[in-house]
C-alpha cells in the first residue's frame, strides 16, 4: 500500500505517492510540506525543465542529463538512441 505525502504549491496543497510527487509534481514547482527553505532552494535549483528550452538550447546539455530528465519524467526511448533523436523526443517531434 501507497504510502500518501503531502505538497504544496502556493496555496494548493494535494496528497500524493512519494513516486507521483519524484515524477510529476516535483517538475511543476510542488515541494513537499515541511521541507526547509534551504532544502527547497537546493532542490529546485538542480532542476531543469528541459521542455522549456529550445532546439539551441538542448544541444548544450549532456546526452546522459537528457537521458536522466527523460527518465524522471517517465517517457521511454531507446537506450542506444542518438542525442538529436533524444532533443526530439523533449521537443515532441519523435
């Protein structure tokens, strides 16, 4: 059974799996209730929403941090895939 956490963002405060808050919520800002100020700066500022860069952008970042990023966020690609066609599946272009 599925142990609940709960997390804010601003005034919204929801009850999720700690999975669902690593996956989805930690990526839209959400931080876990209780966690310090200087925890939370730490945390979001090692997080970098890729979807929000451009092609340009993309091709500057390590092909093992997209991989990373791909992997937090749950989409699957091929393991063996080349960076450009990694770029695309951020730019939703795959």
């Amino acid at each position: 059974m599925s142990q609940f956490i709960k997390v804010k963002k601003g005034d919204r405060e929801i009850r999720v799996t700690e999975k669902a808050f690593r996956v989805v919520y930690s990526a839209f800002g959400y931080h876990k209730i209780g966690e310090s100020e200087a925890e939370l700066t730490t945390s979001q500022s090692n997080q970098v929403d890729l979807f929000d860069l451009s092609r340009e952008e993309l091709e500057k970042v390590k092909k093992d941090e997209i991989k990373a990023f791909l992997d937090n966020e749950g989409i699957q690609y091929n393991d063996s895939a080349l960076k450009p066609e990694l770029i695309n599946i951020v730019l939703g272009e795959d």
